[in-house]
C-alpha cells in the first residue's frame, strides 16, 4: 500500500516536496468532487488533476487507499473542530466541554453531509485490520474528557458481573487485541460500556438527521438532539450542574449553523 511518506528529521527534498503536494492535490480534489454529486473514483480524480489513472496509481495503489486518505484528512478537520469547542469552554469543567463538543460535532455534521457519510459509512483501517490513525484520534478526544468526567462525577458503572456476558466478552477481546477504541487502562471495562452507549446515542440521533430520516420541525427545533444529550447527563450524573449545563448548550445550538440543509425531503 502506498502511503504518504513518513517524517524525516532532515529536510525533504524536492522531489519529497512535490510528492507531498500531490498526495495533497488527491485528497483537497476528492474532497471538492464530493459535495458536486461527482461519484469519487481514481478516474474521476486523475481527470479533475490533468493526469491519467495510470499515473495516479503511482501515488495510490487502489480506491481503498484512497477512501482512507480522505477520510484521514476528515477526520483531523472533525478533531480541530471539536477541539475549538471543547476549549471555548473552562479547563475544569469536562461537562461542559463534552456537550459542547458533541453539539460541534451535529453542526459539523449537519454541514457536511458527504464528508460524514463517507466517514461513517466505511470503516476506516489499513491493510491490517487496525483502525487508523484518523479514528484514533477521534476516540481519544472523548476518551480524554471522559476520563475528566470520571474523575469529577463518579456516575455508575458497571461491574464485570453487570455487564451482558456476551459484551464482557467482546471488550475483553478487543481490549486485549488493542482494538478497543474506547479504552481506558486501569479503569473498570463498565466504563469502556458507558462510553460505547453514550457514543451510540449521539451518532444515531446525529445520522437520523444528516440522512433527513426526521421531521424538519424535529431537527431544526434540535428537540430530539436536546433530548439525547439529556439521557447521556442523567447517566453521568450531572444533576445539580445541569440548568447550568442547560443555557451553555443553547448558547452554543445557536452558533452559526447552516440551517438551510436541514430541511428533510
């Protein structure tokens, strides 16, 4: 597999340079192609450049690769935007930084329809099977502040007696593989649980409303995406901070949206 080369102390050579900014051109082009309702293929990209598909398969070895670059570029524009979110709010307050960042995360998504359906919609790993560097990044954003949010709150977690025997199983599998996303060393497995549950809630509500699967009333208004992030405070035991909690999430729904693309068909 073909990939961006690696880092180097010393000083990238010319052809490194030009190299790089092709790798750069594929992922800015296959980006734009996206949203122009162009399907994204090795083909339509080299023609978008001025070059053959032969000579863009020096760069790419296959539409696999290249779905996996643009979803790398993706993601580290998803995380730079959460953590523009997370930071507006106080270094002390992980409640506040966790709904502010999930909030980000629906505007970005609600702007960004193609993006998100390619992010969500390929699992994104290399030849592996490992999950890439873009996803793990991701996870480690709320697995941060997660660890934060244990810290202060202390809300219920499951023992390993609790759990489903079949989903112990599953993430004692994955955490002894290193695959497990969510993972958090030293830390009961029920936390690893509590997170998936939260994640789930907030991608369901969140897809629902970029595939326009709900009523326009109930997505604009931001009722059910109000209502979701409610469940996951009363899991993690917010209670006496969530009025408070309550006003930042309307000062921050309120932030420039584009509210045009969320009308649903």
């Amino acid at each position: 597999m073909t990939t961006t080369p690696p880092a180097d102390t010393a000083a990238p050579t010319r052809r490194e340079r030009q190299r790089q900014a092709t790798y750069d051109e594929i992922v800015e082009v296959s980006r734009r192609l996206m949203p122009s309702g162009e399907v994204l293929s090795l083909r339509a990209v080299a023609a978008e450049m001025g070059m053959t598909a032969p000579a863009l398969y020096r760069y790419v070895d296959s539409y696999q690769e290249l779905l996996l670059l643009v979803c790398r570029s993706i993601f580290r524009d998803v995380v730079e935007t959460l953590v523009a979110a997370r930071d507006r709010q106080p270094a002390d307050d992980p409640a506040a930084q966790i709904l502010a960042a999930a909030i980000a995360f629906r505007q970005w998504a609600l702007s960004h329809r193609e993006e998100f359906g390619l992010l969500f919609a390929n699992p994104a790993t290399g030849n592996d099977g490992e999950p890439d560097e873009g996803v793990v990044a991701f996870s480690a954003f709320f697995g941060d502040i997660y660890r934060d949010l244990w810290a202060r709150y202390r809300f219920p977690i499951p023992t390993d007696d609790e759990l489903d025997p079949d989903v112990l199983a599953a993430l004692m599998s994955q955490r002894g593989a290193g695959t497990l996303p969510c993972d958090f060393p030293g830390m009961p497995i029920g936390l690893s649980w509590v997170f998936i549950r939260a994640w789930a809630r907030l991608y369901g509500t969140v897809t629902l409303e970029v595939f326009k699967h709900m009523d326009v009333g109930v997505i604009g208004s931001a009722a059910l995406f109000r209502a979701m992030l409610e469940d996951n405070a009363r899991d993690l035991a917010f209670d006496d901070d969530w009025p408070r909690l309550q006003a930042m999430m309307s000062e921050e729904l309120n932030r420039t949206v584009d509210r045009s693309d969320t009308a649903a068909t």
